[in-house]
C-alpha cells in the first residue's frame, strides 16, 4: 500500500518489481538518448493513456482534423519486429491475452492452449483515423488492464485507473463467446 502512492501499479513481488523497474528505465533512457523506437514497450508505460492521446493528437495537427472526431484502428501485425515506424499511428508490443490466444496463422482471436493462462500479443499497429461512423465488424472489443486485478479506482473519465483501452481483436466468433471466458490484455502478469 505505501508503494501504491508513488509507483505505478503492479502486483509484482518486490524483486520481480525490481526489474520491471529497471527494464522501464533502460527502455525510456534509449528512448532519451536515441530516437523513438520503431515498436513501444507500451506495459513500459506509467501513464499509457497520455501516450495514447498524444498518438492521437500528433495525428489530428498532422491533418488538421479535430481531435475529438478521431479514433484507433488496430491491425495485429504479423511480423516480430521491425526496423522503421509507421507513417500514423505506432506500433506497440508487451501485452498480455488472459482467457484466449492469437492465431497468427488464422488472424483471429482463438482458444487457449491447455494449461496456457497468459499468452504474449503480437505487435498491435494502433492506426489513428478519422472517425466515419462506421462499425468494425468480426471483432471482440478486447479491455486492456494495467494489472490482472481488473479494478481500481474511478478517475475523472468515469473509468478505472486500471482500465487502459479497448483493443478491437479480429474474431470468428461472437462477442458474448469471449465475454463469458473474460477475455482481456494485460499490461504485466503479477510474476
């Protein structure tokens, strides 16, 4: 409790915390003394919803569009890595799915493998867009959790602290399939 004032949430224990800590540094002073990487460790990430407008925002000044009328596209890349950025948006890695895996073969949601509880993501291309209206079609609308707790305390956006965003997975099957299963991404796993 008396880290929770001054850290960012974690259910780590402290030596596993440690080196989160540490893998955190060395990812934001890289950052600071090089360029922008051309994937973001986005689990790095302390306040993830300000990345994430500033995403958005860099977009909206690029094409003077409003902010408020532009939202994510998000496209699971099939590649491990890559050397440049994308021309919008940014390419992000380091989340976790917790009841449900990536088919990279298919390019769908899937069933977990037996015994598999967490299951690394691939790269997730956040693609700002205009919004047009339009619905995505064959997607679960993944949340996105800081910790596997899945709660936290309202903030001013009538959100949890612990919410980050929802992910739109490409899926075969309806959404109440993978709601019933608690289908999420997690930010860091509690090891």
């Amino acid at each position: 409790d008396m880290w929770a004032n001054v850290s960012y949430p974690s259910l780590k224990p402290l030596s596993s915390y440690f080196s989160d800590l540490i893998r955190r540094l060395e990812f934001f002073n890289k950052w600071l003394k090089e360029k922008p990487p051309p994937t973001f460790w986005i689990s790095g990430m302390f306040f993830t919803q300000a990345f994430l407008t500033g995403t958005l925002q860099n977009f909206a000044r690029k094409y003077t569009v409003p902010i408020d009328k532009v939202v994510f596209e998000f496209q699971m890349i099939p590649r491990d890595n890559y050397q440049n950025r994308p021309k919008d948006g940014v390419y992000v890695h380091g989340l976790y799915l917790e009841g449900a895996r990536w088919d990279k073969a298919k390019a769908l949601l899937a069933e977990s493998m037996p015994k598999a509880l967490y299951t690394l993501t691939p790269i997730i291309w956040l693609k700002p867009k205009e919004n047009d209206g339009t619905e995505t079609k064959n997607v679960y609308s993944c949340p996105v959790y800081k910790t596997s707790e899945r709660r936290g305390m309202l903030s001013t956006t009538g959100h949890s602290t612990n919410f980050v965003i929802l992910i739109d997975v490409p899926s075969d099957k309806d959404l109440a399939h993978w709601v019933l299963r608690g289908v999420a991404m997690l930010t860091q796993l509690d090891d």
